[in-house]
C-alpha cells in the first residue's frame, strides 16, 4: 500500500475518532453545538441519538485502523471501511449537511482511490 493511502485512511480513521468526540462527549457542549450548529435545547434534546451516532463514528474508525495495522492483508478490510464512510458521507450530505460531503465522502473517495492505485 502506498505511502499516500496510509495517510489518508490515517487521516480518515482519526476524523471519525474526533467525530466520536463531538458526538458522544461533546455534543451539548460549547464546541460541540458550535461544530454542529445546535442551539442549547437542541443539543440536549438530541443527545442521546448523537451519542448513538458517535458510537458508529468509533466503528468506522476502529475498522480503519484495524486494516491499517494489518497492512496489506487488510485490503478488504480497508476497502470496506471506507465504502461505509463514503456511503454515510453521501447520505449525510444529501439529508443532512453538504458540508458532510466534504469532510467524509470526497476523503473517502480519494482513500479508495489511491487504495486502489497502489
């Protein structure tokens, strides 16, 4: 695997755990409704759907390190992870945020990409 694809799932796997974050610690919280764009009742009324969230950040982030640290025998297992990032990514854009494209899809896209190129 090439240098440019470990870096980007690094990348990707650390975003999800920083995701998981927000989500689950941070989510009524000043930096957590900033990241979000709640207002204060909003954050608290949604919080325990948002820490249900985070945990499935964690999961993304797990499995992306696992292929990681499998390294090439991880193919599939990376190549997996990142097909659930895009997808969500692609759904939270078209539902959500189209912010969400930007921060998960198109990082998706390129870690497959460049998975594939090396």
């Amino acid at each position: 695997m090439s240098t440019a694809a470990t870096i980007v799932i690094a990348l990707i796997a650390i975003l999800h755990v920083y995701i998981l974050v927000l989500e689950m610690f941070l989510w009524d919280k000043p930096q957590g409704r900033r990241a979000f764009g709640l207002t204060q009742e909003m954050a608290t009324a949604t919080k325990t759907l948002a820490a249900n969230q985070g945990l499935y950040n964690g999961f993304l982030a797990a499995g992306l390190f696992w292929g990681l640290y499998l390294g090439a025998a991880g193919f599939q297992i990376k190549v997996f992870f990142l097909i659930c990032v895009l997808v969500a990514g692609l759904y939270g854009a078209a539902t959500a945020s189209k912010k969400i494209l930007y921060i998960q899809a198109i990082p998706a896209a390129m870690g497959l990409l460049l998975l594939f190129l090396s």
